[in-house]
C-alpha cells in the first residue's frame, strides 16, 4: 500500500482523548472536527515534564529520499512504546510542494501524522491566514501611497512582496498599478511563496500574541526617499494585520498513526526561510510532554544550522540530543550513483558518499550535543550498505541506528529509541556557531569556511553597499538566515558530496526586523519557486465520495 492508503485505513482516535495523553481536556482544545485541533493558550494547567528535546536534521536531500519526517515520527512513536512521554512538534505543509514535487509532508508508510489529507491541503487554515495577512499588508502600502503617501514611501524601494502558497513561477517580477490614474500608481512587484514571507517566520518566532504584534509593527516595508526604513507600525496598521493572524498563532494538535499527540505548526522552508516550527508548539510540547521531538528543513547545514543559531536563543532551550538522519540510496548519489542505478549494491559508492555525512556529524558535534545518527531503511537497501555506513559512522565516534519506521512502525525504530533516550542523559556543552556582536561579514564567512567547507565569500556592489547601510542602522548584531540551495554545502547544487575550496556568492540582503534576522540570497535561490514538468498534483485524483488518491 502507498502512503495515503495506510493513512485512510488507520482508525483515529478522537482527538480530545488524544489530548488526554498529555493531560489537556476538552477546555483547552479549539476543535476543527472530531481529528483536529488548535490548542487554547496560554494552558490552563502546568504539567511537571522532564522538558527534554530532541533535533530532528539530515543529509543533504537528494531525489532518492531522505525521510525525514518519517524517522521523526516513527521515533516519537517508538519512544511512546518504550514508556515515554512524548509528543512530535513538526512544521505545516506548503501547497507549492504538495502539489509540484513530493505530493505532501506528513512522513510515509507506517509512520505519519494524520489526518494526512487535511494536513496536506487547507488544515486549519494557518497558510491561508498568512496569505491574507500578508497581501492585506501589501495593499494598504499601496493605498497609502495612492491616498497621499503621507509618510514619502519610495515606491521604487517597497521590498514588501505579495505571497501565494502555491509554486507559481510567472508572479516572481510583475508591474502593478496600470490602467490609467484611479487604478493605483505603477510600480514594480513580485510575489513570494507563503512559506518564504516574513509573516511566517514572525509567526514561527513568536512567543505570544504580543510578541507576535510587537515583531509585526517593527517590519520594514521599505523605504522613503530619504532611504530611511519605513516600519508597519508607521503604517498604523500592525493591530490590523495581527488580528488576522489571532487564531492561526494557537498550535494545531492531531495524532500519529499510532495516537502519539503531534503538534503542526508553522512551515517556512529552510532553503530561503529559517525552516522550523512554531517556538509556540516546541514549548507547548516541552510544557506538556517529557521528550519533545522536533525537525528542521532540508540538511543540517540550513535548517538546523539555522535552528541552533536563530531559533534556540528565543526558544530559551537548546537540544539534548540531535539526530541525523541519512539513507543508503542519498549516500549513494552523494557518492556518483544515478538516480537509476540505486537499487542495485554499491558499497564503495556508500562509502564514497559517506562524506556528506561525515562532514554533517561533524558539524553538530561542533555544537557540544551528543548526536545520534538515524539510517532510514529502504527496500532495496543490502546488509553490507547499511553496515557500511554504520561502521563509517562508529569510526567516527557517532553511534547508528537502523531506522524500519516507514515498513514496521514504532516497532522498526526501538533501538533508535532508547539510544536517543540515553542521549539525552548525557552531559552537553552548547556553544553557538558565532556571536551576535561579529558583524554579518563575519557571520557569513564563518558559515562558509567553518561549516559548509567553502574557501571565501564574495559580494556584490548592492550586498557591499546594504552591509555598510545595516550596520549605521544597528541591523548587523541580527543573525544570519542563508537562502542557499539545499542540496549542496556550497550555493551550487550540482556540488554533492562535501566539496571543499569553493566561494559562495552573496547577491544581496533582505532585512527581516520583525523575525529579527537578515536574509543572505546566495546563487540564484529563488523566494517563488516553479513547478516541475509533471507537478504532482498530476497524479492526484478524488472520487465522487470525495475520496483522495495520489497524495504522498
């Protein structure tokens, strides 16, 4: 069976008996049906929990699959059978890639959140409310720059875009305003997808609904013709679009196959966001259960690079454990193998890629938390690969694990299980990547030469001109998010493995103050991407009884 028919023969339990679980009642739940829930807060009743959380991050991702998700949920599940408290904190699916490359993010075969189809399409709503937020913000700039434009904002310096949560690559450069002088004033635009706007990291980075408000009034929407920033709350409409986002801040529970509570909240990418869930749901869980686990976007060197050094000093909490997870078949492509050859055995080339791996486990290492390495088994993978990488990993003083969530369930990732539970016994030293006070040269050029294994950074005249400008504004003691492709360490995806020598090139910045963080557009990563030749939502179909099929 496929992974939506396992999901569509699995019997839920109501939702408010699996809230239970983590002593929540009826009282604290906004119900969205009988299988889904946004969680009222802040909650009524404070649990005594071990408060332990765990980092879910991964190689590279290839077209082979990693399966990330999948091991984050197979290991909850796991850990829920071994007698632990716990609840998986995962971020919401985007349209764009549900319907262009993978068809969904709800993990696969035996080890996913449901309901998947919900989850995977409208949910609760969230993506929608951002959406609208979002574009509401965008039109009240351009009206006030039709009504007067009181506050002198330079239209040729809105950096505010329109968002869509659907890849649509003929809105990234459009002209807006034309058709005469009662239909607006012309300007160039463009939109970005949903998940990349900084309304959803402001949403994702948020403690409350104050801090919410406070993130969203310090946004710059651009820039007035004296080239100084203009702010939402200049605008006077920070309450306005905060109250759009009221109840899509409040984290949305639902449940594993196996009924492990699961809070969905929040979804950036890691690839030109910062690529994590809420900090809401991720304390929310840690509040509520002993062992929280929860994932960041894409490979360790985007989305958990950028959980450890900008999420975890407004979490309040660093991880107790980091898991890697990796496969045999992205090893092998890593290691030269076509796509069209990874079933059959290759354990040079296993070796060969091991590389990317490596250069992974040693960079979570450098963080001073214990790590554990997940090996998500394929069908096709052979004894000797899966040993292989196991053995590699031990000479390099990090221990494996075979993960069998996707065929068995829980009952595939016990022994992951309990290694992780020791992990988080052990003793940690957390020590961040770089400091606040370096400049954002520095900062970068640390990711670079001591991360990615670049060998220098360049800079264009506009990134040169912004670096002098952020810094007479104070914006550079902000950290770094990198927008760089996710399939390689350097900003070229062709690049596998664990290339060393390379330069990474920084065409330009984009503040973010109400994330509190300034975006690195690196290459040619686009903030709206395409859809593929045959889009997923090709293969997708519903029967007259509104049955899905073709979503994964």
């Amino acid at each position: 069976m496929n992974d939506i028919e396992i999901a569509q023969q699995t019997e839920m339990e109501p939702i408010v008996d699996v809230a239970h679980k983590v002593g929540l009642t009826e009282d604290d739940l906004e119900l969205y049906g009988k299988y889904k829930a946004k969680v009222s807060l802040p909650l009524k009743k404070k649990t005594q929990t071990k408060g332990k959380m765990i980092l879910v991050t991964a190689v590279n991702p290839t077209p082979a699959g990693e399966g990330k998700s999948t091991v984050t949920i197979g290991l909850a599940d796991a850990m829920s059978a071994i007698g632990k408290k716990t609840m998986v904190a995962l971020r919401e699916p985007s349209l764009g890639p549900v319907m262009g490359v993978k068809g969904g993010a709800t993990g696969g075969g035996y080890s996913q959140v449901v309901p998947m189809e919900d989850i995977n399409l409208h949910f609760t709503g969230d993506m929608h409310a951002l959406t609208a937020a979002n574009n509401t913000l965008a039109a009240l700039i351009d009206n006030h720059i039709y009504q007067g434009n009181e506050l002198g904002i330079d239209q040729r310096r809105v950096i505010w875009k329109r968002v869509l949560d659907i890849n649509d690559r003929a809105l990234r450069h459009t002209v807006i305003g034309l058709g005469g002088p009662t239909q607006g004033v012309p300007r160039e635009d463009g939109f970005d997808i949903t998940v990349a706007s900084e309304l959803m990291a402001v949403l994702c980075l948020a403690t409350d609904l104050n801090d919410l408000k406070k993130r969203i009034g310090q946004i710059v929407i651009g820039y007035n013709f004296d080239r100084e920033p203009v702010t939402v709350d200049q605008l006077g409409v920070t309450d306005a679009i905060t109250l759009l986002l009221k109840d899509a801040i409040k984290p949305n529970l639902v449940q594993t196959l196996e009924h492990t509570p699961a809070l969905v909240h929040g979804g950036p990418f890691a690839n030109i966001a910062h690529g994590c869930n809420s900090i809401i749901a991720t304390r929310t869980s840690m509040e509520l259960a002993d062992y929280t686990l929860t994932e960041a976007g894409f490979g360790a060197d985007l989305g958990a690079e950028k959980f450890l050094d900008i999420v975890c000093p407004r979490l309040g909490k660093t991880p107790d454990a980091i898991v890697i997870v990796a496969t045999v078949r992205a090893l092998k492509m890593n290691g030269g193998v076509a796509k069209d050859n990874l079933n059959e055995e290759n354990v040079e080339a296993v070796q060969k890629g091991y590389v990317n791996l490596q250069r992974h486990i040693r960079n979570m290492k450098r963080y001073g938390v214990p790590v554990v390495v997940a090996v998500n088994k394929f069908a096709t993978d052979t004894d000797a690969e899966l040993n292989q990488v196991i053995d590699l990993c031990k000479a390099d003083d990090a221990d494996a694990y075979i993960s069998d969530g996707w065929a068995k369930g829980s009952k595939g990732v016990i022994d992951l299980a309990h290694a992780v539970v020791d992990a988080c016994d052990q003793e940690s030293d957390f020590k961040s990547l770089y400091q606040p006070e370096d400049s954002i040269e520095q900062k970068i050029e640390t990711l670079v030469t001591k991360f990615y294994g670049g060998a220098k950074v360049e800079y264009s005249p506009k990134a040169k001109r912004q670096i002098k400008q952020f810094a007479k504004l104070g914006w550079d003691k902000m950290p770094v998010c990198m927008a760089k492709t996710q399939y390689s360490f350097s900003d070229n995806a062709k690049l596998l493995g664990a290339p060393t020598g390379f330069t990474v090139h920084i065409r330009e910045f984009v503040p973010k103050l109400g994330a509190q963080f300034i975006v690195a557009l690196t290459g040619n990563v686009l903030t709206m991407p395409g859809l593929p030749k045959v889009p997923a939502a090709n293969g997708m179909h519903v029967d007259e009884n509104g049955k899905i099929s073709g979503l994964y």
